[in-house]
C-alpha cells in the first residue's frame, strides 16, 4: 500500500479554481454509481473527488479527461458539489502545467487561431448563411440572432442541420440574422477543456460582437452554445435572451404557427443531449414537437430525461479519440433499436455527428437514421 | 425628577469580552444622560451578578436598568425577575443585545466595541422613557387539547389524564395510533408494536377524562395561553356511533372496494370500514368517495344489514367548540414520495417498496399476514435496503431522518428470521446507530450475515431494462423478475452490481404537507426544514414561540418511538405545569387606546389580527379588548392620529432608541 | 477610509430578530454597520419610525420581518408589504433613494439568510454613498 | 384704563393674507377685543414701521400673533425682533405653525423655484435671465431686498413659540375662543396648541363610515363623491384622521377632502408618515405587484402627506444630495 500525505495548497487552488463546494462531499458515491462510464470502463468519480480534497496526486492518467461532463452526477449528488465545475478546475490546473492530451492541444490551437475547433478557417465561417437566404443581423429586422454553433461551417452533417432551421423559420415567419466570420466559437467546450484564458477571450469577443450589433435575443441549435450563453456569459458581462431551437418550435406550433401537415412515417425516440436536459431541464418542449409531426410513433428509450446517457461528445470528448466499443453513442444506438425505434432524434449537432459515426461503425445504416428535431419538422411541412 | 439608570456591560466570560471592550463601553455608558452609575460584570445573570443588580437598585435607587448582555430572548425574564425582587418595575429593565448581534457576529474589535456602544446608548434612551407596567393575570381553563393521536399524542393525553386534567384529543383519520400502528417490530428490542401500543390506545379510548375526537380536524384556534378556543369540524361518519355496536356486519357486506390506506395500498378495504381491526375508537365510517349510494345514489346495503340502525346517509359535519388552557401540537410526519428520484425505479418497478410498505408486508396482520413475498408470491432470495434515499440530500431534505438506519436493520433481521437463506444488502453512507442498544443491534445483525455495502445505490434497473443496456459483460445474469442495484463499494473502489429480488427504500421523514396550514392555526414558526420550530433547540424542546402550545414527536422533525414518547411526556408536563398554577401572569405589554385622542375613525377596525379592537357606537371610539391583544402594534402602527399606544413599544420609546443608536 | 454606513435595523422579535440572534449563536460573521431596533411584529413599523431614523442621520433602514405566511401575529407582516412601497414612493419624493428602505423576509432559522442581507445591504448602500442629511440641527424643537 | 389692556401684534411672514382676514372675520367681536387690547402693530391694516418695534423695550408686547412661514431674511429677522419684544409669541394659522403652503418650497430650492418663476413658466419673458437679487446699486443709491431662504422653516423652528393656532386660515370661532382666553388669563401651559381639538377631524366628520379598502385610490377633481360616505371609502384620500379638528369640517361640508391644515395630532410626530401608514395599510392586496398597481393610482403621494406640513415633518424637506 502506498503512503500519502494531504497536500491541501494543492486543494486549494483546486477549489478557488471553481470547486469551491468540493470539502462538502461525504463520499457516498452517487456519482461513480451514476456514471455513464458504468458500463463501459467505470470511473471513480468519488475517488476523484477525494483527492481533491486531500490535494493528492493521481490525475497522471487518463480518468480526468475521460469526464464527458453530462452532469448526472451532479444533478444527483446529495451534497449538490459541482462536480462539473472541480473537472473543470482540475483540467485547468493540469493545463497549467502543459500535460493536455495532444488532440485537445490541436482543438484549442485552432480555436486560438481561427475562432473555432475544428481546424477550419475562419473566413468560412457562416458561409452557409447567405446561401440559405439569411441576411447579416439587423436589430431592427431581426427577431433574433441566430448563431449556429460552429459546426455547420465545417461539417457537411451539420450544414443539412442548418438547412432545416432554415426551412422552418421561414416557415413559421420568424426573422433571423446571423453574424459574419467575426463571430467566434462560443466556448463551452473550451471552458470545460480547461483553457480558462481562451474561453474568457471567446466570451469577450462575442460578446463585443452582440453589444456592437444591438443583440437581445439568441436562437442557438446546440445545447453547447445555450448553456454557455444563459449560464456562463453572464458572469462575464454579457446578457443575451437564449432561446434553443426546440423551445422556439414548441412555441410556434403551439401558436398555430408552423403547419405540419406531411406526414413523417417513423418510429422516433429522442436522446436527451445533456446540456438540454441536466444542464439545462428542457425536457419537455423537444417532446411536445415531436408529438406535434404527423405520423411519428414516440417511444421513449429506457434511458431517458435526466436519466439519459451521454452521447459521449461533452466535455471535450468531441476531440479525442475513444476506442471502439467504449463509446457511449455505441451503446445508444442499440438501445434506441431496442424500444423499435427507426429514427433516433436529438437536438445537438454533437449528439447527431457522435450517433451518425455509430451507426455507421456498427452497421445499422439501415436500421436507424438520425435526425434533430428542427430536421424531423422541416420533413414535415408541406 | 430626573430618572436614575443602571448600566451593566456583562463580560459572558470571554463571550462577549473577548471581543468587546467592556471596560470602555462602560466608561461610554457613565457618560451617557440619566445615567447613574455603569459597570462591567463577569457574568450578569450569575447569582453573584443578580444579587449586584438587586444591591444597586436598593441602595441607590435606580429607576431604569440597562443589562448589555445576550439577547433578551435568552435572559430578559431573568433580569426582569430580579429587577421585581428588588423592588423595581419589571418593564423598567431593557437589554442591549451585545453578544449575538454583536461580539458574535464582529471580527473586528474596535468595530464590536463601537457597536456595543451604540447599542448601549439605544438602550439607555429607551429605558429612560420606560413607563412601569403590570403584569395581567388570566386564570387557566384546567383542560387540554391534543392535535393528533399518535404515539406522541397518545403518551401525552394518558399522562395528562392520568393526572386529573380533563383531554381532549382531535384525530384526523378514523382511528387514532398513528405510525406506530402500522410497524410490526420496533428496534432495537423488536418487541411488537401492536403488542405496546394497543393497550396504550385502548386506554385513551377509555380514560374517563379523555374525550376523543376522531375523524376530526381543527379549524380555527383563537384566544390565547390559559384560554384557548378552538372549533373542532367532527366529520360525517355517515355512521352514528352512539348506536353503532361496531359489530363490523356492514364492512363485511358492503359491495366496494377500494385500496387501503392503512395498507399502503396492498390490500382492498370497504368503503365503509374501519382501517384496522385494533382501531379506536372501532367504528367504521363511510368514506363518501368510494361509497356508491353517494356516488350513484343506490346501494344502501350496509343500511339493510345495520341491525341497531346507526348508518346515517343524512349525517352533516358538525363543529364543536372547545376551550382549553393548553394544546399540544403532535401531528406528526409524513413518508417521502420516492416516485421523485426515478432512477430508484420506485413506482416503476413492482418490486421497489417503500419503508411504510414493506412494514405493512411485514405485518402479521398486513396484506400477507406477514409473509414476505414479492407481489407474485416468490419468497425473495435476496433483498437490498437503500439507505438515505431523500436523507442528506440537497436536492430533497438535508437533514439526516434519524431512523432509517435503524429501521433498515430491524427489516434485515426480520427478513432473515423469515427467509433464513436470503441475501440481505444494505447500501449505505454511514450507520448511526446512536441510541441505546443501537450499536449493539447493529453488531447483532453483521453476526446475522447481513452485508453492507459503503456505497450510496446510485441506479435500480429492471432485469430486462438491464440486459437491454448492459454493454459490457461482467458475467452477471439477471432474469426478469430481478432488480438490479448499482452503486460504488467505496470500501473497495469499485462498482458494484447487485441482483435482488426485492428493494426497501427508506423515505425521508417530511414536514406533513400541511404543515405550513397547521402551523398557521396554531402560530407555530417552522424550520427551514418545515417542521415545527420549537422554542429553543436545547433548552425549550417543547414549548414554541406561542406560549400555551407545546409540540411533540415527528412533527418537531424525524425521530424514532423512545424519542416520541419522551417528547410526548415532556410536552404533557409542561401543559400540566401550566394547568396547575391556575392562573399565569401574561405580558402586559399590550395596546391601549386613549379614549381622549381617538376620534373614531375606524382605521385601526380591521387591522387587528385577533379582533381585539371593536368600536363602541354610542361613543363613537374604538375600544380595545385586552384579553384578546397579543401585543404585536399593528394597529399603533396603523392608527392616523397616534390615539393608539403600543405599551413597552410605544412610539416614543422606539423614537429614544433610534436617537440612542443613532447617537454615536 | 471608506465610507460606514450607519443602518437603522427594525427587526420583528420572533422571525428577524430570531433569525439575527441564530447568526450569532452559529458565529457567523457579518458588518457590523446596522444597529437594531426590536419590534414585537414588522406590523409595529410605523413609517414615521423610518423618517425618524434617516431624520436622525441613518444612511438607510432595514426592515425584515417573518416571511409571508409565517407571520407570529398572522398577518402583520402583510401590512408592512403594503406599507413599504408607499413609504418608498414617498421617500423619492423627499429625495431620499428608495434603495435606502430595504424590506427583508428572515425567518427565525434564516441566520445565513439574515448575514447575506446585512452584508449585501451595507455594500449596496456603500455604493449609495452616505445621505448627508439636510437637515439644520437647530431646528428640532418641540411642536404643537 | 390704557395700561391694564393687552398690547398686541399681529405681523405676517410668508403668507397669503388670509390669516389677517380671518382675524377680521371674528366681525363684531373686533371691537370687544379692542376693549381689552391695544394692537400695537399689525402691517396688514394699520400703518407702523418696524423701527417702531425695534424701539419698544423688551418684552414691551404681551402677545404676538405671528402668521406667515419663515421663508426670506427680512421673516426671520421680524420673527426674532418680535419674539425679543413678546411677551408671548403665538404661531398663527397653518403656515407658521407648520410651514403651510409656502413650505411646498421645500420640495424644490430657491434655485429651482426662481427658475420656474423666472424663466421656464410659459408666460414669463426674461430673455435677459434676470432674476431676483438681496442688492442692486442704482443712481440713486443701493437697493436691497431680504434674501430668500432654499427651506422653508416654521416659526418654531426659528424663535420659541409659546402657542400654536392652527388652521389655513385659524377658524374665526376658534380664534375668539383664543382672545377670551387671553384677555381672561386662562391660557394652557406655554407649548400648548389652542383654537384646535385634540381628536382628528373625524370625530366631527358626520360621514358614514363602514368599511376601508382601497382597490384604486380616485383624484377629487374627476369625481362625484357621495356626499354622505367618507371619503377614504370612496377612494379619496383625506387628511382628516390624521389632522386635528377645530376647522368646523369647512371643506367637507363642501364635499371637499380633509387637506391637513390644523396639523398632526397630539401623539402624532409627522403628519404624512402617519397618513401615510393609515392609507397602506388599508391596501386591499398582499402581492407586492398588485400593490404597486394600485399605489400607480395615487399620483405625488408627498404631495398629499405633506401639503401643509412639510418644513415641520421629520425630513423637513426634500434631500437635495442627488439633485
């Protein structure tokens, strides 16, 4: 047996670094219990959390990256210790020091140099937007700004996305503008990776941005850039309305606005993306869209609500490479098959690409198709 | 003649010296108008520092007296007390709060030290425009009120009327006995809870000074310590009891059915019925919802089959008034919902009981005649008990419910004292086992095979759910009709995964959802908790902020069956003190209207909380009734022409205070 | 040296006071700018009370009774909750901030509560800055 | 026989005249007074100088009668020459017993209140921005004018005052009652208020009265108010049960609500404060949104609370630290 000693400056530093309710934890576990790393190659999180509080070392390995931070943990832990937020401290300590895995070294990098993690250049950035018919922002013609996250600029997945909002915000009559290649990531990743400094320095630039341009009210399709937006920005100065894309059609089809009238033929289930659900409790309004389309048979998964499991895409995990058969999207989508669902729908661009590379890796292109939400009501409007 | 006022600066050891210079806030007092001499004492309300008090007062004639000490709600009664033995006016005594709303809460000391002062000089402005008072006298109906008849209600009511004090004790349900009457076993000894308490209940339903009054709520509550009056609502049994032989032919005839909640629903009762077959008093009542003759007009059996003729379908709730001296507050607790943490699967999983659910299971007069059995009659092989499941925990109750643990050993012994071979878990945080003979329980259980596992359950899975995600392969194998219980061993490190037959929750102990309606009758303050605050949390477990109303039992917050019955006791004692002096002093320190200054205009009418305040036409003058004031100023407060004085917070007096502390 | 704002603090015995007293019992710290003045209910507060605190130089007033609903004396507090604002209203007219009257809910097991409250207040009226009362001494004087 | 009778002023400060009209409105009873008093000097309706007073001896008056607010240097210096020559000083009528409707000043400053007099009123024409000043040199010499204050005081807030009458103006019955008292030597103890009831004005108020809950508060002018229901119950706000009666409830007979002119009650420190908390309290709402809504019924509360009595309320007027 090793011997240790408590290293509390160490501690510390950890709880000024945003743990600041880490000496609260009893270590009942709840949180390794609730892991959805359970049935894959457990986490202790409770362990973790220990450590911490002693000031000990033991974050040489791998477990601290591996936190997709789907705060199920946090949501259940009877202590309320944002376990979230002492990840968050932990990585940012250890980034300090230089010790980050290599593949979240090139998403940071890039993020630093094009204002985005996907080593994609920053002049095509919105790009899609005019083709799509949006025009630049425009307080006085704008309902809303629609920031997009950075995906669809880069990924051919997320542009179909994109798409999708397009078709049922015209739709529905709703106006909206978007920004140009100055916009930046929003940063909540970033944040959650640890790189305190360059998520300060999206926030302040994108929230220059929305000063300059008049921005009150947001409309964002990931969770990721919601999250952040309502939550975090706030702190640092900028106070925008955040509106997701789900929350808006509830509201529009309730007020007779969107008229879905094709049917959409399918047995659909939803995964609740984390920063929707626990992070944020928007559980229902996704639902009430779906019941709303014509044609959809709803079913719900085993895992779901707050109990639903991570795609795995959080926390930085969009970035790294996670062996086959560990990943939490490989065990989703057999689940999702398992209530006789054809379609998986979410509401997250990193859910959709995390399950899109799943089925395809197991096989089941012809089992399950995966949609958003916005993409199942945009099927269906005549 | 100018007034002489005493100054005391009271060290509270190194309470309030430690941080307060008490020599100068003294010095500062000497200084001060009207006062005749100050000093700094040790400890004021020691003997030593009383007879110091008395002393100057008679020697030199002091005629306001200012304590700088704790706070009046710990010690003014004992400074007031001493101030009357020397011979001075009780009200003339004020106390400047200088150690919890000073030196306690001040790091700084030149700051604590201002601040002394400033409240010093407050006080010495106030006790120079004190007025003497006289205390009121009432007398003390020689009676008292038991709100609830559980095992705390039950205890208190016996001892009270055992003493010659007439009871009268309101019971929501039909039956009183509470909680108690559902358990089985009681730990640690495991003696039968029906085998003690029955003959407790049977005693109250009998007692010649006790009046019972089931199936009864209280509605209103007025007047005050030594006077209450309440208004009872006796509900409609559709049953008249005085003809009723409780023969129980109806409950045997009537045609519906629907769950017990004595039960916790795993059994069928009648709509007519009593809930057990122990029930006092044991007559059955209609319940009006599951009756067909209410629901659709026909039926009318039990009527045909009533031999005395006691069923009554014409039966109107009916209230009674009481007065009584005293009342007792023991309405108990309530069970946490499980259903709010799904991921324990309770309500979900047919398998998953509740702590009050398994007790009935258990119960060898409960739906099984106590077999335990899963709900398609398997023997379970293996059982896990989750501990703190709502306890200790942010999200539902913080506080620890006290008896869980306990209760969670009690069910593990009479699990393996039925079904020898069953696997017994229990997951938990820590045990605490801190009663008498507790320790040694739990001692004698980990002989009994139990395993423990240090872990709290984090995730319940059906056996099919199981298999449906279960991705990995751990070798385990679960069938359908298995649960399985995951949590993190943190003796071990490790997570594990437990297949069980059956699951015990251990709901939190609540505030009853009526608590707060509750606590409104009877002016009881509650906790952030929600339960019932009382007076002070060592030294007044008891008594609460409303003199005259004790509390005792669960609804003081969560505590096992020794507790309660102590707490029953101690709240009977305290109503029997208070009945046996007859007659109690109350403060006097209520309203007055000044006749020569009120000019009628009515209004202060409606803003008197207990309607103390009438208006006299002939006259044209409103007129207060002193009995009924409570002494909160209100209505000085509210009255345009200042005809209406609030005695000991008069606004002259609270004008000197605010010039006194605003002086420095 | 920063400026001390001095707080006239009217706490209702049973709730507020209560509550003030249980900070002090669980040694909870807090500054120690607000002098209190204890009422029986927060009905006792007679808005002339709060004219004659700012009158005697008071940088703003505290009010904090029992929370709605929980009121010892049953509804005295809800007098107050009317009371305030118009007292608010009023103030500004007389070029007092009403950000200077503060109405708080402290309960008697809201110690924690009752030390963010003062501490909270005493930085915000901080921020205010002293009131400088224009007022000529001299001119008190008893009136008919 | 000229010495034995009474030697009495009666001066005027800040004010509008009307005291000295109501001292005439005791109509034939002037010449009684005259049997017993000699009005040394009263500028209002006879011709003296103050030099005539200056040059009187200390104490030479037995009784002052001063109406008016201490609004302007020349008020001040008048009010302490007269009290040094008194006797006993009396503050006459609302406005030197409590500040009156020229201590509605006191809401604004001189500087505020010269501009609105001076420039910003539509009718003024002063392109010049010409204003008021205490000197100015002509060919002819130096002219002087008293300096106005920014607040207003009340006379006991600038000398020591004996008696207090109040009323705008005092009711004639009630100054007679005065006189009588004087001239018998019946006064009350120094510091007393005469020519007034210690009860509000709703003991003489014959209006009904049955039940105070206030769902919107309604202005006078855009009303029909029931002549025989209480005002407050209708919705309007009157002073009177926060006011002393001796007016002999003149404004109500004209379906007019009680103003507040006789003052505050005996235990009654501020006027206003104490209406003030009567109104609140009878607000028919115990969510805090609604009551707003209702207190946006009841425009310039001050204004209501303090009409008369602002220089003599606790704040004595409005802070200018944010102006």
């Amino acid at each position: 047996m090793e011997v240790a000693t408590p290293f509390l400056e160490v501690a510390e530093a950890i709880e000024q670094g945003g743990a600041e309710d880490l000496n609260v934890c009893y270590q009942c576990a709840t949180c390794t219990g609730s892991c959805p790393w359970g049935f894959v190659e457990p986490l202790n999180v409770r362990r973790l959390i220990h450590l911490a509080q002693l000031g000990l070392e033991g974050y040489e390995g791998e477990d601290i990256w591996r936190c997709t931070t789907c705060n199920t943990c946090k949501i259940r832990c009877p202590r309320g210790v944002g376990i979230v937020d002492l990840i968050r401290s932990i990585r940012m300590m250890i980034g300090e020091t230089g010790l980050i895995p290599q593949s979240l070294r090139a998403a940071l990098g890039s993020t630093k140099s094009e204002g985005n993690p996907w080593s994609g250049e920053r002049k095509l950035r919105n790009k899609w937007a005019a083709d799509l018919g949006f025009t630049p922002f425009d307080k006085n013609e704008h309902e809303y700004l629609l920031f997009a996250c950075c995906m669809p600029s880069y990924d051919s997945r997320s542009r179909k996305l994109v798409e999708a909002v397009a078709k049922v915000l015209s739709a529905a009559g709703i106006r909206a503008g978007v920004l140009g290649s100055e916009e930046s990531c929003c940063g909540e990743s970033i944040r959650k990776i640890g790189d305190e400094g360059l998520f300060g320095n999206l926030a302040e630039g994108n929230g220059k941005l929305f000063a300059e341009h008049g921005v009150e009210r947001v409309l964002v399709i990931s969770p990721h850039c919601y999250h952040t937006f309502k939550n975090e920005y706030p702190e640092l100065g900028t106070s925008v309305q955040v509106t997701h894309m789900t929350e808006l059609m509830a509201s529009a089809i309730a007020a007779g606005k969107l008229d879905l009238k094709k049917p959409v033929d399918a047995a659909v289930t939803y995964h609740d993306p984390c920063y929707l659900g626990r992070h944020n409790e928007i559980y229902d309004a996704p639902r009430e869209v779906l019941r709303s389309i014509p044609g959809v048979k709803f079913t719900e998964m085993i895992r779901n609500r707050d109990c639903s499991l991570c795609c795995g895409g959080g926390g930085g995990r969009m970035w790294m490479e996670t062996k086959f058969g560990e990943r939490f999207s490989d065990l989703r989508i057999p689940e999702a098959l398992g209530v006789g669902a054809d379609v998986l729908a979410t509401a997250c661009p990193y859910c959709i690409n995390m399950f899109e590379d799943s089925r395809l890796n197991l096989n089941k292109e012809d089992e399950i198709r995966i949609k958003d939400v916005t993409e199942l009501v945009a099927e269906a409007l005549a | 003649m100018p007034k002489k006022i005493g100054v005391y600066i009271c060290h509270c050891g190194s309470n309030i010296a430690g941080t307060v210079d008490v020599e100068a806030v003294a010095e500062f007092a000497k200084g001060l108008g009207g006062v005749t001499l100050a000093k700094d004492y040790k400890f004021m309300c020691s003997d030593p520092g009383q007879d110091m008090l008395k002393e100057d007062i008679r020697s030199s004639g002091l005629d306001g007296v200012v304590i700088a000490a704790c706070s009046p709600l710990m010690h003014e009664l004992t400074f007031r007390k001493a101030a009357l033995e020397a011979g001075l006016n009780p009200f003339l005594v004020q106390i400047a709060n200088i150690r919890e709303q000073c030196s306690w809460v001040t790091e700084d000391r030149a700051l604590a030290t201002q601040k002394a002062k400033a409240l010093v000089a407050g006080a010495v402005a106030r006790a120079l425009s004190h007025e003497p008072l006289e205390m009121r006298r009432v007398e003390v109906q020689p009676s008292a009120l038991i709100v609830g008849g559980g095992i705390a209600g039950i205890q208190a009511a016996l001892d009270l009327a055992d003493a010659g004090v007439q009871v009268y004790m309101v019971e929501r349900e039909p039956t009183i006995g509470g909680h108690m009457a559902m358990f089985d076993k009681t730990f640690p000894t495991l003696d039968c809870s029906a085998c003690i308490l029955t003959p407790k209940m049977t005693a109250v339903g009998s007692h010649p000074n006790i009046q019972l009054m089931a199936y009864s709520e209280v509605e209103e509550v007025s007047g005050y310590i030594g006077n209450f009056r309440v208004k009872v609502r006796r509900k409609a049994a559709y049953v008249d009891h005085d003809k009723c032989t409780g023969c129980g032919l109806c409950m045997e005839k009537c045609p519906y059915k629907v769950d017990s909640e004595f039960d916790q629903g795993l059994s069928k009762r009648r709509a007519i019925y009593v809930p057990f077959p122990q029930a006092v008093p044991n007559k059955p009542v209609i319940d009006r919802d599951a009756c067909a003759y209410f629901k659709k007009g026909k039926c009318r059996v039990c009527e045909k089959v009533c031999e005395p003729g006691a069923i009554d379908f014409e039966q109107q709730d009916s209230i009674e008034e009481i007065e009584t001296g005293a009342i007792i507050v023991s309405t108990g607790f309530q069970a946490m919902d499980m259903t709010a943490m799904p991921q324990l699967g309770y309500g979900k999983h047919a398998e998953v009981y509740s702590a009050l659910e398994f007790e009935r299971l258990n119960n060898a007069a409960g739906p099984t005649l106590g077999k335990i059995v899963t709900k398609d009659g398997r023997e379970p092989t293996s059982v896990a008990i989750l501990h703190c499941t709502g306890s200790r925990d942010e999200n539902y109750h913080r506080y620890c419910s006290r008896v869980c643990c306990m209760y969670a050993l009690k069910y593990a012994h009479l699990i393996k004292e039925k079904i020898p071979e069953a696997a017994v878990y229990q997951f938990y945080i820590d045990m605490r086992c801190f009663g008498k003979g507790y320790e040694e329980f739990y001692q004698r259980l980990q002989e009994e095979g139990v395993r423990f596992i240090r872990g709290k359950a984090a995730q319940v899975w059906s056996g099919k759910e199981y298999r449906a995600i279960a991705t990995d392969d751990t070798g385990l194998e679960v069938d359908d009709a298995q649960l399985v219980v995951q949590a993190e061993d943190t003796l071990l490190g490790k997570l594990v995964r437990v297949p069980v037959d059956m699951i015990v929750l251990t709901p939190a102990f609540e505030a009853r959802d009526d608590a707060e309606q509750v606590g409104k009758a009877f002016l009881l303050n509650r906790g952030a908790d929600g339960f019932f605050l009382e007076q002070h949390p060592k030294l007044a477990p008891v008594s609460t902020t409303n003199d005259g109303v004790f509390i005792a039992g669960g609804c003081q917050g969560p505590k096992d069956i020794p507790d309660t019955v102590a707490q029953g006791s101690a709240a009977a004692s305290k109503a029997l003190s208070l009945i046996t002096r007859r007659e109690i002093e109350i403060e006097a320190n209520t309203a007055y209207i000044d006749e020569e200054l009120c000019s009628g205009c009515k209004n202060c009418l409606d803003i008197c909380p207990y309607n103390a305040i009438d208006f006299d036409d002939e006259k044209n003058r409103a007129v207060l009734n002193e009995a009924l004031c409570k002494a909160c100023g209100t209505c000085a407060a509210t009255c345009p022409s200042g005809a209406i004085r609030a005695r000991h917070f008069a606004d002259d007096q609270i004008f000197a205070e605010i010039e006194g502390v605003m002086s420095i | 040296m920063s400026f001390e704002p001095k707080i006239v603090g009217f706490l209702c015995n049973w709730c507020s006071y209560t509550g003030a007293d249980l900070a002090g019992t669980s040694r909870m710290k807090y500054l120690p700018n607000v002098r209190v003045v204890r009422i029986m209910c927060s009905g006792r507060l007679d808005p002339t009370f709060v004219m004659k605190a700012f009158s005697q130089g008071a940088d703003a007033v505290l009010v904090a009774g029992c929370h709605p609903g929980d009121c010892h004396y049953q509804n005295g507090n809800m007098k107050t909750l009317r009371r305030i604002p118009l007292l608010r209203r009023t103030l500004a007219q007389l070029g007092i901030e009403p950000e200077r009257l503060r109405l708080e809910w402290v309960s008697a097991s809201e110690g924690e509560r009752y030390q963010s409250v003062v501490n909270e207040f005493v930085e915000q009226v901080r921020k205010l800055g002293p009131l400088n009362l224009e007022l000529d001494p001299s001119v008190e004087r008893a009136a008919g | 026989m000229a010495d034995e009778k009474l030697r009495v002023a009666m001066f005027w400060g800040a004010a509008c005249g009307g005291c000295d009209v109501a001292l005439l409105d005791i109509h034939e009873h002037i010449l009684d007074v005259i049997e017993v008093a000699d009005i040394i000097f009263w500028p209002c309706a006879m011709d003296f100088k103050f030099k005539d007073v200056e040059a009187m001896p200390d104490e030479h008056l037995d009784l002052t009668f001063y109406n008016g607010a201490i609004r302007n240097s020349e008020n001040e210096h008048i009010a302490k020459l007269l009290r040094q020559k008194s006797k006993l000083m009396a503050a006459f009528g609302s406005c030197s017993h409590m500040g009156g409707i020229p201590g509605l000043g006191n809401f604004h400053d001189r500087k505020s209140i010269f501009e609105t007099a001076y420039l910003n009123t539509k009718s003024t024409h002063n392109p010049d921005k010409v204003f008021p000043r205490t000197e100015f040199e002509v060919p002819e010499g130096k002219l002087t004018l008293p300096e106005i204050y920014d607040t207003v005081k009340t006379l006991n807030q600038t000398v020591p005052v004996d008696y207090f009458i109040p009323g705008c103006p005092p009711n004639p019955e009630q100054i007679w009652i005065v006189i009588q008292a004087v001239a018998s030597g019946k006064l009350p103890p120094k510091g007393s208020t005469v020519g007034a009831s210690d009860k509000a004005l709703c003991d003489e108020c014959p209006r009904k009265k049955t039940e105070l809950k206030f769902k919107q508060f309604k202005r006078r002018h855009l009303v029909h108010p029931d002549p025989e229901v209480c005002f407050m119950e209708q919705g309007i706000v009157c002073l009177g049960a926060a006011t002393r009666a001796g007016c002999g409830w003149r404004c109500i007979q004209s379906n007019m609500p009680c103003r507040g002119c006789y003052g505050p009650l005996p235990n009654a420190r501020d006027q206003g404060a104490k209406m003030l908390t009567a109104i609140a309290s009878h607000i028919d709402s115990e969510d805090p949104e609604e009551v707003e809504r209702i207190l946006d019924t009841l425009p310039d509360p001050a204004g209501y609370f303090y009409r008369f009595g602002l220089p003599l309320s606790l704040l004595h007027r409005r802070q200018r630290r944010n102006a």
